[in-house]
C-alpha cells in the first residue's frame, strides 16, 4: 500500500525532496513498516504523475538517509529496524544564552595558565615571521605615498579598490573560476568576511551545516547569531559526499561551511571531484556554500585543486581569502567573491559595518601582488613550511609511536588523535606539566564536544624547537 502523498508545486522543496519526505514520514511513523516494499519507480511515477526520474531521485535520497535500501533485481525496500536505529545521523547542537560566548574563552585561560619560562607553544598557529616579505611590501608602500594622488586617500564608502579587486578575480581565474573585479568585496580580515556572511543569511537558530572539525574563528562568528549546528562526517579526504547528502535532505540548512583547502585542524586537501559533487548538491537542495580559501597557497604535495566556486554556476557559492597567513597578519586584508542576488546585500552590510577596508594598505596590497616579489616569497615560505611539516611529523611518529600521525597536505597544523581512554584536557594536562602548550580540540568541532585531539601548530617554530617539543611530547604521551 503506497502512502498518501501530496505534490504541491508552491512548495520550495524539489518534487522529489517532496516526494522523499512524504516516505520518510511514513517509515517514522509507522505506516510503512521495516522490510515493506516501496512501489516500482514506473508505478510511482505515473501514480503521481511525474518523470521517472524524479521518483528515482526521491528513493536515491531516501537511501542517502538509511530509510531504504535497493536489493538488485527486487526493488527498494524500507531500511530493516537495526538499519535505521544504527545508521550514524550527524550530531546536532542547539545555542542557548550561555552558550554563545566566545568559545576560545576557557581554551586561552587555560594556555595563559600554562605559560611559563621555557614553554613551547604548539597552540598559537602563527606563520613564521622570517616569511614576512616586509622590505618587498615596504617599497610597495612607498611607490603608494610616491605615485597615487592625494585624492585616492579621502574617505569613501565602497567595497574595495578596483584595481586590488581585478587582480584578486584574475587569480581567482587562473584557479578555474569565472571572477570579474565586480564580485569582490575587500574585507578587514577573513573574519569580517564571515560576519559580513552571517549578517545576511544567519538569524536566531538558522542551521548551520559544516564539516567538523573546522576553524574555531568562524564558528564563532555564528555563534554570535545563534546558529543550530548540524556536523558533517569526514575521512582522510575530506568531508563525505554521501553525508553531505544526508544532512543537506534531513535538515535543509541555510549555509554549509567547509574549508576545502589547508582544512584547519587536520590539514586535509578535498578532492577536486568531492568539491564539485557539494556545488551539485548545494544547486539540488537550495543551500548557500561558504568556502574559505585561505591556505591555498600552502599546498605541498600537489597543485591546489580549483575552488567550489568554479564550478558554481548561480551564485550559491561565497568565497572568503585571508591574506594574512599568506603575506603577514598586520595586513588584515581578506576578501569574498559573491556573485549573483547575495552580493547587494553583502555590499550593503559591509558599508555599514565600517564604510571601507584601508585604501592606503589595498593599494600598496595591490602593487605588491603585482610585483614578482610575491611569487617569490610564496616559494620560499612553501619550501620553509613544507621542510618544518616533514621534520615535525617525523619527530612525532618517533616520539609516539602509539599515533597515526598523518602529515598535512597543505597548512602547518597536525592533527592528532588521542586514544578513547585519553580525554583531551587529561593530555593539556600532560602536555602543559612537560612544557609544551597544545591546542585541544573542543573549539574546533561545531557541537562544542568529539573524539580526544589536540591541534600542533609548527609553522612559526624553528627545527631546534620542533624537535624539542616532539620531545617533550612523547615523555607527556608516552602511556596513552
């Protein structure tokens, strides 16, 4: 017996998420019971008066959920009992009034706690400050007091100088994408870019979806509006398509953040191909992407692949970038690429929120990313950073050889998972009592809570102290 469902074509939803979540109805609810069988595609479809496709995309998504599964040659069948009981659904977390604070807060008290003579910090992911091209960027600086009229330094209320914004969107297009300079809105900062991006889409429990675990900066941005998380899993290569279906289906977030490059924590690099199949499933489920790039320019083992906005083809894909990790954090520049309805609104939050981003520091930002110095200093700190990873992970896996240290494939942070039995602020602990300072992983997932890790920041630490702390942490760790 097929249950009733109602098509109504006034409904946002696609007929076939329509369609998916009349039988998911049904299966909680009992009127399709375990083991039932669901009627052919062709026999639904003419039923309902759809296209044989739309039916099929409906049972696609209701296997994406673990509500059904396909038995060759027999049909689709209502998932067993143990199936839909044991099928791993994402966490969930819901903001309440205490729980929007910072939540760094506890994490920097304790660090500030731990801080004594001779301590190693692998909490702080600072870039090394030998990489600062400040002589470089000094002489751009000079050429911007020398060549641009006085004019050019009055106040203004726009979203970045044109010339910085073309050059941002021809690299950008050198990456795959189709940018024009009208796209790009200069920020104060990745962070501010987040906020311009919450501003807009996020109000008090708007879901959130994004891969866990992520950068701490910019949850806490939708902390602060309240956001409902929803976790999407991961593997050795990124966020899981099939998850990123299942979440997308169940719990129609407004905005899916993912970090697909230089992922921070884990260091992670995501597929090309997995990029590509989150802006299809963006397209199908009507959800914003909000992508960070920052850290594309630290890959080390491959070229970096292209970013989800290349293949994004209706505007649903927002790009943020800090140049801060890349150049040096003083600058505080970052920026978004919108296209599409978004960008009048992101235009008008960023005017509002402080008129414009330094002209002074774009135009000098400009003729920097225009000189071959930068080229220059992007190979030279690769090859820095690339040479501490390697060092840094070898260190560790002789210290522990208890852990499965896996190197990062861009950044200069690793990962590392503890034993279940070894709680995360227990290993803080150890750590701090030998002298090394670690970043414990709470903050980093989005529900606040998950599997015992600690973040190892190596990027602003020379070989002698790597060694050091590898060192330090294997007497800490030593009995897991």
């Amino acid at each position: 017996m097929t249950p009733a469902i109602a098509l109504d074509s006034r409904d946002p939803r696609p007929l076939y998420v329509q369609i998916a979540d009349a039988l998911a109805t049904a299966i909680e609810s009992g009127e399709l019971a375990p083991e039932a069988r669901l009627p052919p595609i062709r026999s639904l479809a003419g039923e309902l008066d759809v296209a044989l496709v739309t039916v099929s995309q409906a049972y696609e998504t209701l296997a994406a959920r673990g509500r059904v599964v396909s038995r060759v040659g027999r049909g689709t069948f209502v998932a067993p009992r143990h199936a839909v009981d044991e099928a791993p659904f994402a966490r969930t977390w819901e903001p309440s009034l205490l729980s929007r604070g910072e939540r760094m807060e506890g994490v920097m008290d304790r660090l500030a706690q731990a801080t004594a003579p001779g301590v190693i910090s692998l909490a702080r992911a600072n870039p090394a400050p030998e990489t600062f091209p400040m002589a470089e960027f000094g002489r751009a600086m000079q050429r911007t007091f020398a060549d641009d009229p006085p004019e050019a330094m009055q106040y203004r209320a726009n979203t970045g100088d044109p010339d910085l914004c073309a050059t941002l969107a021809e690299s950008l297009n050198a990456r795959g994408c189709d940018a024009s300079a009208g796209e790009i809105i200069v920020t104060s900062g990745a962070q501010q870019a987040a906020d311009l991006i919450a501003s807009v889409l996020l109000s008090d429990r708007s879901v959130v979806a994004s891969e866990s675990p992520t950068y701490p900066g910019t949850l806490g941005v939708f902390d602060a509006r309240g956001a409902s998380y929803v976790e999407v899993r991961s593997d050795a290569d990124g966020v899981r398509i099939d998850d990123v279906e299942r979440v997308f289906a169940e719990y129609r977030p407004r905005l899916f953040s993912i970090c697909p490059i230089a992922e921070n924590p884990t260091g992670v690099v995501l597929p090309a191909r997995r990029g590509k199949a989150i802006v299809e499933l963006a397209r199908r489920y009507d959800v914003v992407v909000l992508e960070d790039q920052t850290g594309w320019t630290f890959a080390y083992d491959a070229p970096a692949p292209p970013p989800l906005a290349a293949y994004d083809v209706d505007g649903r894909v927002v790009m943020m970038e800090s140049l801060s990790k890349s150049i040096f954090p003083a600058l505080r520049i970052g920026y978004l690429r919108v296209k599409g309805a978004l960008r009048d609104s992101i235009d008008a939050a960023k005017v509002r929120t402080d008129s414009f981003t330094s002209t002074l520091t774009q135009r000098a930002l400009w003729r920097f990313l225009r000189a071959p110095a930068y080229p220059r200093h992007l190979k030279a700190a690769r090859a820095l950073y690339r040479g501490r990873r390697d060092l840094f992970v070898d260190a560790l896996a002789r210290a522990l050889p208890w852990a499965d240290v896996a190197p990062p494939q861009a950044g200069t942070n690793v990962w590392l998972r503890l034993p279940p039995r070894l709680s995360t602020q227990a290993a803080f602990d150890l750590c701090a009592r030998e002298g090394v300072l670690v970043m414990p992983a709470d903050p980093f997932y989005p529900t606040r809570s998950g599997p015992p890790a600690l973040r190892l920041s190596f990027g602003d630490l020379n070989d002698a102290a790597l060694l050091e702390s590898a060192a330090r942490l294997g007497r800490a760790l030593a009995q897991p």
